[in-house]
C-alpha cells in the first residue's frame, strides 16, 4: 500500500504548489548537483534552411547560461543590436541545455568565442524563431546523493504507477519560472498587475524571500534597502548584475520606477507578469484539488484544449464546457484527444461560470484584482490576454539507470512542462536545486 507522503516544503508553497499528486514517499535525492547532472535537448521543428534565407538559425549547447543572459551575449559578440535574437523555449540556467536562437543576418564564420558555448550548427533560413515554436523537450537527469540507488529505482516505479492511474501528474509551474536563487519574478508581476511600479521596483532590487538562497549581492540589496541612494547603490551592487544596474542608472538620473524599469528587456519585463500568473495558475491547480473538483474530467465551467496533430496543446484554441457540450467533451477527454484546462490569467482567459469561475474569483478577490487588471495600465506592453493550461500531464515514458553517481532518469515532456515537476513526485522531500549556484542572474523556467 503506499505510504504517506512528506509535507510539503516551504519552497513549494511560496508559488502556489499545494499537493502531490502521487501518496508514496519515494526517495529523497538531489537535483542538479551540477550542471552535467541536468540535460535538456530541445525538440523543435526546424526552419527550414535556405542560402539566401535573411535569418540565421543557431543550435548551440550551453552549459550554466541563463537565456536572457545568454541571449545578450550572443548580440554583443555578433554586433546586433538588443533584442535581436529570438528563441522559442526558454531553458534552465543550470544545465546543459541544447536549444535554437535565431537573428536576422549572416550566420557566424566561426565559433562564437562564449564560454561554455558550443555551436553545433548554424545555417541561413527563410523563417526565424517565435515562441514556442518547439514542441517538446527531451530530459537527461541525474538524481545524486540517494543512499540506496536500487531501492530508490523500486520506490520510483511505484510512484510511476500512481500518476499513471491517476491519469498524469499536476502541471505546476517549477521554480524555474520565479527564478531559483531568488524567487522574485511572480512578485514583480503582481506590483506591475496591481498597478504600483515602485513595489515592483522594490521586489526586484531589494526582495529576498526566506525561500532564497545566498547570493553574492545580499549586502547591497540590504543596504539599498536602507538607504535608498541609487548613486550610491550603483558602487555597491556588484558588476555582474547588470539588469540591476540599468534599474538604478535610471533611478539615479532622476526616472520614476515606471520608467526605470523599461531598461530592462522587454522579455524579461513580460516575464514579469507571466509569473504572476503562472503563480495564480499554480494557486488555481492545488485549490481545485483542494475542494476535489477532478483533474482529469472536465465540469461545467471548464475549458478544454484539443490535442494537435504534432501533440501539442494551442491554449488559445480553448474550448468553453457548458451543459450543452458536457458530455461531448467528457468523451473527448477520456480518448486523450483533450486535456482539461485551466487558467493563465489575463484580460479574456477566465472561466465564466460553475466551480471554476467560483474558486478563481476567489483567488482574485485574495490578490486584490480583477482579469481586467491584466490590461496593466502603468505598462500597456505588457498586457496579456492570458491563455490556458493543461491542469495534467501525462507520464512519460520514462528509464531510470543506476550508476556509481546515482539515478538517471531518461524521458521527454511537451513545451510547458516542467521536468522538476515530474521528478518532485519522486523525490518529494529531496533538494530539487539545492546546489544552484547563488551568483549571477537569476534562472527562469524550462
């Protein structure tokens, strides 16, 4: 019979996440002891190539590189101009992590000179990149630290077994998307969506959340927190923090906070908000499950995603469940041809009716704000529709292999869907990225 599961850590619930979705206690290992411990390869449709195509495209495998940071580095050894490189997912920091960027121009003559860079590829097409363009993402990762591999191996079965009949595992948002050194960016997000770009300002520049870990700018953070001199903090935050930098270059000229952050790039400041409201979606999941409203079967109120021919999910092609199509739909689900849905929160994508419009409104009335607070008003940029999610995902096929160093797990997940989500069912009280590292920006989602 399965046993209990551990209590859920603080990190966990800091962003939402509020259950398993297996019982079984498992075995507790670690994650990401390195950055050779976690392989992720994206699984794209490439561009097609083309010699007199205008963009170039870029397959590279990067080793500890945060996407944004990597992304910059890229148009500043190439000479293009900021935000010029475009990718379709977004991946972890630690890792080593092949993936595609792409940019109009020449494809480079040579390597590009990046540490842990390595260009498998690179060659001349007609189309770029957009987000999301890939569908899936295939994993290589090692689980270190298990006291007893074999027996780990045997719990680990088990668990599979559980979220297989409980047809999948909860599509919680890992802690990529709120940033694992200092999981901030849902904050920020919520200041800008509420409509007070000076909190906002303040989660980025001076937040440090119990859930944390030490970093190498804890003291200025502190001390500017205190003394609030953007001139002075300018000496003191160190250089490497670049995005920081361009905050309080702005501050200290004199720009209001809605202005300073503008310095940021535009993806990371959309990033902002939506980590709001993949935290909003996490709360969403765990409070359903909460008052027992099913995963797997849609109810009146719900929204629907049909499976695509290339399997993927289209969140905006949802499908509103009412009681003229309930049982349509609960067919529909029950071959795997549709998955049940929830929201990403924005300006037109929230339930209307039934259990679902009553458990978000009261997650809204909890945050003080309404769907149409996604228009952000201090930053119309960033306004978001919103979308929907898969509240489940199904288990992959999934080989685990015992070496000196621990358990490999081998498997691959749709784009959205995060590997660290999977693997906390097995690992439940182990140290999912303990070990990152605490300098430098901060890691975003997979």
């Amino acid at each position: 019979m399965p046993g209990s599961a551990p209590p859920l850590p603080v990190s966990d619930l800091a962003i939402g996440i509020g259950f398993y979705g297996s019982s079984s206690p498992g075995a507790a290992g670690r994650l990401k002891a390195s950055p050779d411990a976690f392989r992720v390869r994206e699984v794209s449709s490439y561009p097609r190539p083309d010699p007199d195509g205008p963009f170039t495209i870029l397959r590279l495998e990067s080793r500890d590189w945060e996407q944004h940071e990597l992304a910059a580095a890229i148009e500043r050894r190439l000479g293009l101009a900021p935000r010029a490189v475009a990718w379709s997912g977004t991946k972890d920091r630690r890792a080593v992590s092949e993936r595609l960027f792409a940019y109009r121009g020449a494809p480079p003559t040579a390597e590009l000179g990046l540490p842990r860079v390595t260009v498998l590829d690179a060659y001349a097409a007609r189309d770029g990149l957009v987000l999301g363009q890939h569908y899936a993402n295939a994993f290589e990762i090692r689980v270190d630290d298990l006291e007893a591999p074999a027996a780990a191996v045997a719990a680990y079965r088990r668990i599979e077994r559980e979220l297989r009949d409980a047809g999948g595992f909860p599509n919680f948002f890992g802690a990529q998307r709120f940033g694992e050194v200092r999981p901030i960016t849902h904050d920020v997000g919520r200041w800008l969506v509420r409509g007070a770009p000076e909190r906002a300002v303040d989660a980025y520049l001076v937040s440090r959340p119990p859930t944390g870990t030490e970093g190498v700018g804890d003291a200025a953070r502190a001390a500017f927190g205190a003394h609030r001199d953007p001139a002075r903090a300018l000496r003191e935050f160190p250089r490497e923090y670049r995005f920081e930098l361009a905050i309080l270059e702005r501050l200290a000229r004199g720009d209001p906070p809605s202005r300073a952050l503008r310095a940021l790039p535009f993806e990371l400041r959309r990033l902002f908000v939506h980590a709001y409201q993949a935290f909003l979606f996490n709360r969403y999941l765990s409070d359903r499950h909460q008052a027992g409203l099913p995963l797997g079967r849609p109810i009146v109120g719900d929204a629907i995603l049909r499976v695509g021919r290339d399997g993927t999910l289209r969140g905006k092609d949802a499908v509103p469940v009412d009681e003229g199509n309930l049982a349509e739909c609960e067919e529909i689900v029950s071959r795997a041809r549709a998955a049940v849905a929830g929201p990403l929160v924005g300006t037109a994508a929230y339930p209307r009716s039934g259990a679902p419009a009553e458990l978000l409104g009261r997650i809204l009335r909890d945050e003080g704000i309404g769907p149409e607070a996604f228009a952000v008003p201090v930053a119309p940029e960033l306004a978001s529709e919103g979308t929907w999610r898969a509240l489940q995902v199904a288990v992959p096929p999934t080989e685990l292999r015992v070496d000196d160093a621990g358990v490999w797990f081998r498997f691959s997940l749709p784009k959205g869907a995060y590997a660290t989500v999977y693997l906390r069912e097995f690992l439940k009280s182990g140290r999912a990225g303990a070990a990152v590292a605490a300098a430098g920006a901060e890691p975003t989602n997979t």
